[in-house]
C-alpha cells in the first residue's frame, strides 16, 4: 500500500520521512511541494535528488481525486467532477466572490441522513471519504486557478457544504480541516473554513472542543414535525437539543453561527414559521441564510413565490436577525446547493 502524504500532519510527515530513512527535513520538503507548490507528480519535485524522488513514488501516492470533467455555470459557477481511485465520483464547486473564490467541497460520496429536499440524498451512501480525498479536492481546485488564472492565493474560502454530512465522518473531516489550515500546508484562514452539518449534536461538541472552524447549521424548519418530516435526523437530535449545543459552541471575538434554511412552499415559509424561528435563535450571536429550494427532477415540493422569501426575510429583519437570501449559483450545471450527486458523465 503507498503511504498518503495529504493524509498526513507535519510530524507524521516527519516520521514517516525518518522510516524510510530520510533527514526529518524531507518531510518539510515534500510538504512544501504538495501545499505550496501544488506538485502533481513527485518528479515535479527538484528540490529532491533523482533517488528520492523514486522512493518516494515506489513507496508514496500523490494524487487522489482526479479531475474527470468540470462544467461551467453561465454565473462563473465551475463544477468538479472527480474520480477517486476506486472510480467513486465525487462533486466539489468553485464559486467566484467579488474579489476572491470559494471552494465547496465533499465530505463523503453520497449521504445517509436522507434529507427529503436533498439530491445527494437520493444515491444513498457510497463511501466516507478519506482525509487524502477531501484535502486534494482543494489542492486540485487551487491548481486549476493557478494554471488558468495564475492567482492560486485568490481561493482563500472552503467551505463543506458539498455532498455528504462531515460530522458523519468526524476523524477523516478533522485531519482534512488541519492540513487546509496548517501554515506549512495549505494555510487558509481558521475564519474562512465554514462547516455545515444537518445537526449531529455529540458531534458538534466535539467539533467546538477540537477545531476552529465556522459552523454553519441546516436548520430548514421552526418546529419538530415539519423539522423530523424534511431531516430523519431531527427524530434523534430534536431542535431544543441542536439549538443548546448551538449555543453552547465556543466562538471566537465577533464570529457568528450560520443557520441554513432552505424555503419551501407551503411546507416552512409562513410568516409564523419566520416568527417561530426568530423565537428559536433568540438571543444568539447568529445569520440566517435563507435559501430558496433548488429544484431537481423528482422532487415534489417548490420554492416560495419570490415576495414571500422577501417578507420571510424582512419578519426576521424586524426582529433584528443578519438574514440574508441566498440565491444558489450554478444552478444551470446542478451545482447548486442539493443538487450535488456526483454522476453527471450520462450526458458526455
Ligand atoms: N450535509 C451538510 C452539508 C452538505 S448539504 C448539511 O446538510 O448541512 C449543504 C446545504 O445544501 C445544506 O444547508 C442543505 O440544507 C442544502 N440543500 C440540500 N438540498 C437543497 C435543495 N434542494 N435546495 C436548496 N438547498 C439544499
Ligand atoms: Fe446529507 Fe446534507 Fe443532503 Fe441532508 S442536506 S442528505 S445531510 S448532504
């Protein structure tokens, strides 16, 4: 089996460069090439003499999510498709800001939270990804900025919001989060990696005592039933559990919690579902983003009419809640939010 360096910390680096009887320096070495320099083979790696540089490829993978397709949304929006070495296809977007770019990156290939509104959802659950896998999909990303753009430092946001639920692959998702953050790995800033989670509790415990991350919450209902009937998760983790491991979650001087919360007509997007949910976050340090259903073939419910989602957004404005409406980008090249689902290669 070949080791997985982007699977790896700096002292693991190390210690796995001293196994194979390197100088612990190697270990930075490579580091530098994968993180920095956005090497795509060992031999791209010159600081390396000829002989390493073939121990390392007898013995080390470089590369774990290959670049099957990109498409392009006519709002800059560009989706990856990537295959991963077992030839499981995986989705990551790059979404253009106005002066920087943000990643949206996948956590597992496919879901089993079975979220009613979600196309991901509907594949069922293929596989947790490794830490391997969901670092590379950034390093891929950034590498295809660096060689159309030559500004690789432009994306400086990731965020997980693609397919899969991180808390449900919690070690792997954490391993990926520090070598994203390490300033000898890929050094985004703590403030600039969002993480959103359908609302496993223990897990966002734990998520709050071992990174420091943002953390974004799929929230999408105001009480139980409709919460339970949309998110099966909601039955095991009820909303006044999720809402006090929210408001216990440590957060950093002038950082706020994001609640997600799709809109859909007839089901959550009555005025007192806006009230309701003003009464949920009371007294939190929180946004709301709200998020018109994206529709996908098969689903039967829709988005509110566009003056409801307005009046929705301005009941929580009156109640002095940051909410913001989301318009989902790249919905043309289903890269919008839920439509993520990883096998699109049906129309080559
Ligand atoms: N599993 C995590 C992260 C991935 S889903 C989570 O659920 O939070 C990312 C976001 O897409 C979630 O906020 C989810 O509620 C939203 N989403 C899923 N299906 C959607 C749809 N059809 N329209 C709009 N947003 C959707
Ligand atoms: Fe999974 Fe998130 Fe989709 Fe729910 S919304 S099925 S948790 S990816």
């Amino acid at each position: 089996m070949q080791s997985e360096l982007k699977g790896m910390n700096q002292s693991e680096t190390e210690l796995w460069a001293k196994e194979m009887e390197l100088a612990p320096f190697r270990g930075r070495q490579i580091r530098h090439w994968l993180f920095k320099e956005l090497a795509g083979s060992f031999d791209q790696m010159t600081s390396l003499s000829k002989d390493v540089r073939s121990l390392l490829k007898d013995f080390a993978a470089i590369e774990h999510c290959h670049i099957a397709q990109t498409r392009l949304s006519s709002d800059g929006t560009r989706k990856f498709l990537f295959r991963l070495e077992d030839g499981v296809l995986v989705e990551s977007v790059l979404i253009p800001e106005k002066d920087h770019f943000t990643v949206c990156i996948s956590s597992q290939a496919g879901c089993t939270m079975g979220c009613r509104f979600c196309l991901t959802a509907k594949q069922g659950f293929t596989r947790n990804l490794k830490s391997s896998e969901i670092v590379d999909q950034v390093v891929q990303v950034r590498r295809f900025l660096k060689e159309t753009t030559g500004r690789p430092e432009d994306l400086t946001n990731v965020v997980f919001m693609g397919m899969g639920e991180p808390l449900a692959n919690f070690d792997e998702v954490i391993k990926a989060v520090n070598n994203i953050t390490a300033s000898d790995a890929l050094n985004f800033s703590c403030r600039r990696v969002t993480l959103s989670t359908s609302g496993i509790v223990p897990e966002i415990k734990r998520l709050g005592e071992e990174a420091r991350v943002n953390l974004a919450v799929s929230l999408n209902a105001s009480d139980d039933e409709t919460r339970s009937r949309l998110m099966p998760v909601n039955r095991k983790y009820p909303l006044k559990e999720l809402l006090e491991a929210c408001r216990s979650f440590p957060l950093p001087n002038r950082r706020m919690l994001t609640f997600e919360y799709i809109l859909i007509a007839g089901v959550n997007d009555s005025d007192q579902d806006a009230l309701r949910l003003s009464r949920l976050l009371a007294g939190m340090r929180a946004k709301i983003n709200l998020i018109p259903l994206n529709p996908h073939k098969g689903l039967d419910m829709s988005a509110p009419n566009p003056e409801q989602v307005i009046e929705f957004q301005n009941i929580l404005i009156g109640k002095h809640f940051t909410a913001i409406i989301r318009k989902s980008k790249g919905q043309d090249i289903g890269a919008a939010c839920g439509q993520l689902k990883g096998q699109w290669l049906e129309s080559l």
